[in-house]
C-alpha cells in the first residue's frame, strides 16, 4: 500500500518466503521482507528496508539506504552497498559481510 506524505511516494510491502529455497526481491521504501527457512536470495534495491533472512544459508544484497539486515541463523552472505546509515545483524553461524567502505555503518 502506498502512502503520500510531502510529495513522496512511500511503499509499505510486506514481502514473506517459505520454509523452501526463495529468490526474493523489493525496491521500494519501507519494505519488511521475512525470508523464514531454507536457503534464500533476498536482493534489495534503493529502497529502505527490514531484512529477515531466516535459517538457512542465505545471500543478501542491497543497495538501498537506511537498510537494516538481520542474517539470524545459518552461514549467510551479506553485501550492502548503499551510503547511509545502515545496520547489519549477522546471527548465528559462519557469515561473509561486506559493506560500502564509506558508509554510515
């Protein structure tokens, strides 16, 4: 559902995998994507975002600001790419994390 305040746009889009292996995308503001099990692909654009990987060995992308990114459990991979202000959760297992060296991280 989309909200207008200021003459903006802002997206509130509650994206949910399953338990299975999911490919899992969004590129707008204020996106909450819960991933839950299995191993995922979870790709964010430029949009904010809430991040839940889930269990499972999962990889994540984004290139949104204002990102928060929860890995939680299993051996996960974490690239963020955008310039502000952002915040990385790995969890448990043996996680890969690479960030935009100038960000506000």
């Amino acid at each position: 559902m989309a909200r207008r305040k200021k003459g903006y746009v802002h997206y509130n889009h509650n994206i949910n995998g399953t338990e299975g292996n999911d490919h899992l995308s969004t590129n707008h503001d204020n996106d909450t994507v819960q991933a839950k099990g299995g191993d995922d692909t979870i790709d964010n654009g430029n949009g904010r975002a809430y991040i839940y990987a889930g269990t499972g060995n999962d990889i994540v992308n984004s290139n949104g600001n204002y990102v928060r990114i929860y890995g939680e459990d299993g051996n996960d991979s974490i690239s963020s790419s955008g310039n502000s202000y952002g915040e990385i959760r790995a969890g448990n297992g043996n996680d890969s994390i690479t960030f935009n060296e100038g960000a506000d991280a």
